[in-house]
C-alpha cells in the first residue's frame, strides 16, 4: 500500500468514526467533498483513477455507518447509486464546467 493509499484509509476511517452517531443524509455533501480532495491527493492516479477512489471511499463510509430512522439494505443502495453522478458533478464544478449564472 503506497503512503498515498495509507493517508487515505486512516481519512476514511476517521471520517467514518466522526459518523458513528448515524450517517444523516445531509452528511453525503460533506463526504464527497472530502474524499474527492483526498483522492486528489493521490498524484499516482488519472482522474478516472482518482475518481474511482473517491467512489469506493464514500461507498465504504455508507456501509460502514449506519442511517437513522431507516433501514441500511433501503438506504444504502440508494444512496450508492447517487453517488458516482455526485462525485462527477463536483469535478464538473471543480474545474469551471458547470454554467452556473451565466
């Protein structure tokens, strides 16, 4: 494991255990932006690399906390499935693509 990947699963962990008390919806927002900024981290990798990573991140913190108020096997992968459209989104963002008040 490179000091790269090293860095990411101790962030993924703590973002994890900052978790513990119930992964609110709100929480997803807040989420994907840190685990893109940590896989920006990673020089090694190509965007999709690096977009790749951020998917598996985030998709290990919804299986890892629980949702309050409803069940994990409805609401996970739910939220799953949003997850790579968010992450795109932020990289569309990131990068000035998004024609926003123009």
């Amino acid at each position: 494991m490179t000091d790269g990947m090293k860095q990411v699963e101790s962030a993924t962990q703590r973002i994890a255990l900052r978790l513990a008390d119930g992964f609110q919806f709100g929480d997803l927002a807040s989420i994907i932006g840190e685990a893109c900024e940590l896989a920006e981290t990673l020089s090694d990798l190509d965007g999709p690399g690096k977009r790749a990573v951020a998917i598996r991140i985030i998709g290990r913190i919804i299986d890892e906390t629980d949702t309050p108020w409803l069940p994990d096997a409805l609401v996970d992968p739910l939220l799953k499935q949003v997850v790579p459209e968010l992450v795109d989104l932020i990289v569309r963002a990131a990068k000035g693509s998004l024609r926003l008040n123009q």
